[in-house]
C-alpha cells in the first residue's frame, strides 16, 4: 500500500502518549527526542517578544550555522521536511526533463516520489547483501543514455558504496545525490557523509533521532550552491521586484529552528545511550542461527537511528513475521522497515528491478528485515523479552 511505512510511523507515534517508564507500558520502534518544555518556552517568549515566526529569522539562521559546523559542510540549509529537501535537491541539478535516476527501492517512499514529482523517471536496481545499500554494480547495469543522476540512500545509516558510486558517477558523468536521511552525524574514514557526492538530504521528522518534529536539511559540498538553494526553497523570489526561478515553500519556521537548537543539545547524549543499546541487542542476539545483525563496519561512525535484523526463515525456523507477533503479544512493536519496498506499490508496480543477480536480492531482504525499538526509553526488562522471544 502507497506510503504506508510513513502512515505506521506517524500511528506508532499518535500511540505513544505516555513515556515507557511504567510496568504495563507499550514500547514501539521510536521515540520522540522532545526538548526540555521550560526551555522551550524561553524560546517562545523571544520569538513572541520578536514577532518574526518564520522566513529566515533569527533562530533559522542560528540553527543552519550550527549544523553546517556539526556536519562540517560550507552548505547546510534547513527545509520544512526532508521530501521538499529531495525535491529540491533534484531540481538543484537540472536534470533533463524525463530522464532517468537510479535509486533503490529498499527505502521510504518520499525517495521515489521525490524523482517522480521533477518529471524524471525512477530506475529501480538491486541492493547488496552486505548492507541492503544500492549495489553499484547494478548501478552500472542500469546506466543508458537516459540517465542523468543516481539517488542513493544510506538506509538504516548503513552508508552506501561511496568510492565504487563517485567513480561510476564520474565516468558516466551522472549526477550522485544521497538521501542520507537515517545517517544524520554519520562519518566515513572521518569524513561527514554530509559532504559526500554532488548534495545530500537528510530528515529531521518526529521518528529520527535529530529532529525539529517535521525538517529536513540540504547539504552540498560547494558554498556556490547556497543561492540557488535559497530560490528554489523561497518561490524563486530574489526580492521584492524580482522571481527568477521556480521555487517551492520549503521554510522552516522559528518555532521548529528552536526545537533543533535544543534538540541539537540532547543529540549526542542520545547517541551515545543508542550505542550502548545496540551493543546489549548484538549481545543478546547475536549467535542465534538465522538471526542476522547489523555491525557497524570499523570506519563508519553510526547515526544511531535504527537497529536492524535479518531473520532467515530456513535458518531459524520462523518467519521474520511471526517473531514481530510474537513480540507484539508482549506490547513491544517492531517495525518491518522496508516492506512493502517501493516496487510494490501500485504507482511503481511495473518498474523492474535491475539486479546482476539471477533475482534481485532485495525480494529475499524485505521479506527479512525487522527494526526493533532504539531509542533511551528501551530498558533491561524489554531486551529480557527481546531475547526470551528470539531465543525461544
Ligand atoms: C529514506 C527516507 N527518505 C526520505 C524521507 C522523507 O523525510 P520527511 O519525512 O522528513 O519528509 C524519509 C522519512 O522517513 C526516509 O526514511
């Protein structure tokens, strides 16, 4: 069903009204990390005090130049979700009315719709083994003379194949855009993975761990894209007299930049409680036959955003299906990012998937993949659960 991963976030959120901290408590995949509320209302009171509440106020400002020194990025510019991010990093490149760009379909919907909605036709190729990340070797077998970009995405914070896609991009002159929107904080061998490929995209919405409840932010290596980005997110208006292109609304108002200036204090200490809870689930987890866990490789530092599972059924017996009832019945909800995959919506049910494989991988991977809850709110007695249930 269209965009449903989205609609089961949003419902796993509308459910959670009431902190985990209680006995009889329900835990689902994600938390909201939701700021201090009397330093909140601080804010409130300056931006009242102000009456400037949105279209690059003071806040916005404060924000972008904080993240564009955390992500270490001569560009960084806020939008009001990460799709218009997408939509608009898309559009930054020009790219040939209905031309082609390669992405995968093991993602969020907003990535293919955001191909979509430019005019330009979504190419689906298969995913690796290794990290569920676009394969580049597909990759290459999908290139034709109608290509124009490759929109990567580091799903789950796994990070793509930078080196095998940049040397691709390059000898076929492609444009690489990564929707990095699980991988905010991310470094590879050191470097920002803000600072990879031509931009990069990421989301702040209410489930990721950096958020301002909806945002997004557009990162590029190269400060010249700074006013172009500017048109394109305020309607193509230079100035008063003057719209130059065919820009969209994607601001982000005063109340949400204060939100990320807060949040942007909890960030870490946040990741750092994820880290710890990713290393209690790789030891409970790991070494169960058929149970497959995501490692993180030596030289990535990890976003924190998602715990990942593959459950082989022939291996352990059941189906990655039956371990998320099972766990249900014990009030703790995971979530089977990504599946339905993009390929089985209605809108892209006859694009093929192209894959160097006799069958694309990714139909094995999304009938495997399960998120478990990954957030601070995940205490001893859910992973005790968590293990009696894989375990049993
Ligand atoms: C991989 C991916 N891309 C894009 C988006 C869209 O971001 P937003 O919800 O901020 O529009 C999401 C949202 O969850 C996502 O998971």
């Amino acid at each position: 069903m269209l965009g449903n991963n989205h609609a089961l976030k949003i419902a796993s959120q509308k459910k959670t009204p009431k902190p985990n901290n209680t006995a009889d408590s329900s835990l689902y995949v994600s938390r909201p990390l939701l700021p201090d509320l009397s330093r909140l209302q601080e804010y409130l009171e300056q931006i009242w005090a102000s009456q400037w509440v949105t279209n690059n106020g003071s806040l916005h400002i404060e924000l972008e130049k904080r993240l564009s020194n955390k992500l270490k990025v001569p560009t960084a510019m806020l939008f009001n979700n990460g799709t218009i991010g997408l939509m608009v990093a898309l559009k930054l490149f020009d790219l040939p009315s209905g031309s082609d760009v390669i992405t995968t379909p093991m993602t969020f919907a907003a990535t293919a719709h955001s191909i979509s909605w430019n005019g330009l036709k979504p190419v689906f190729v298969d995913v690796t083994e290794d990290n569920l990340t676009i394969d580049p070797e597909a990759v290459e077998a999908a290139i034709t003379a109608n290509t124009s970009a490759i929109l990567a995405v580091h799903c789950y914070g796994c990070i793509c194949d930078h080196e095998a896609l940049s040397a691709i991009a390059r000898k076929h002159r492609l444009k690489l855009i990564y929707d990095a929107a699980h991988a905010f904080g991310s470094t590879l061998n050191g470097q920002s993975i803000a600072t990879l490929g031509g931009a990069s995209v990421f989301s702040f919405h209410a489930t990721k761990l950096f958020n301002t409840l909806e945002g997004g932010l557009l990162t590029s290596p190269n400060a010249a894209d700074q006013e172009t980005i500017y048109l394109l997110r305020n309607f193509g208006i230079r100035d008063e007299e003057q719209v130059v292109s065919v820009g969209i609304n994607g601001k982000l108002n005063e109340v949400q930049s204060a939100i990320g200036l807060l949040n942007l204090e909890l960030f870490e200490d946040e990741r750092l409680k994820r880290r710890a809870l990713r290393g209690r689930y790789l030891e409970i987890l790991k070494g169960i036959d058929g149970v497959i866990v995501q490692e993180t490789p030596d030289n990535v530092d990890n976003s924190e955003q998602y715990f990942l599972v593959r459950i082989d059924p022939l291996v352990y017996g059941k189906t990655r299906d039956d371990l998320k009832v099972a766990l249900e019945a014990k009030k703790i909800y995971a979530r089977k990012y990504f599946h339905p995959i993009c390929t089985d919506y209605e809108c892209y049910r006859e694009y093929p998937i192209i894959s160097v494989r006799e069958r694309p991988y990714v139909e094995k991977a999304k009938k495997e993949v399960l998120c478990l809850p990954f957030h601070s709110g995940v205490e001893n007695r859910h992973l005790q659960i968590v293990r009696d249930v894989f375990r049993r």
